[in-house]
C-alpha cells in the first residue's frame, strides 16, 4: 500500500505539478507531464495508493485554478481506478 500525502504547493501550475506527480508516482519517462496525460497514467496505476489531503491543503487546492484541475483529474481517477482512494485528514 502506497500512501501520499498530497503537497498542494507543487499543484499550483504545470510545471511543478509534471516533476511533483513523477516523483510520487512510478510514471514512466514518457510521462507528458500535463493533465491529460497524468489522467491517462493514473488509470494504469495498479498498486493500492491512498491520496492524503489535509485540511490545508484542500484550501490551497479550491483557491488555486490550477491545482483544482489537477484535484478533478484524482478524483475522476480515484473513481474509474480502484487502486486509488482520496482520503480526508
């Protein structure tokens, strides 16, 4: 079981959030480091992996535009994939 404890400052743009997501996941090196593509290898991710958000950062996630697409994109993954839970803390 793998579990992460999601940093919301590495969410706020592409960038940080392309580098944060392959060093938290096994993506491989193709990995585009865009939603699209963190959507696409979220659905091939096949060991159980809770997603920790805390209070803070759920704040840090809604006022960054940003960082709630990437929320959406976990959460659509987290439904279609069930080796991968979000969990509240």
């Amino acid at each position: 079981m793998r579990e992460i404890i999601l940093d919301a400052d590495r969410l706020l743009n592409k960038g940080d959030m392309g580098e944060y997501m392959s060093e938290v996941f096994p993506f491989p090196e193709y990995f585009g480091k865009n939603l699209s593509a963190l959507r696409d290898l979220l659905s091939e991710v096949n060991e159980d992996t809770d997603i920790i958000l805390t209070r803070d950062n759920v704040r840090q996630i809604c006022a960054s535009r940003y960082a709630y697409k990437v929320m959406l994109v976990l959460s659509d993954a987290a439904e279609e994939n069930p080796h991968l839970r979000i969990l509240f803390r």
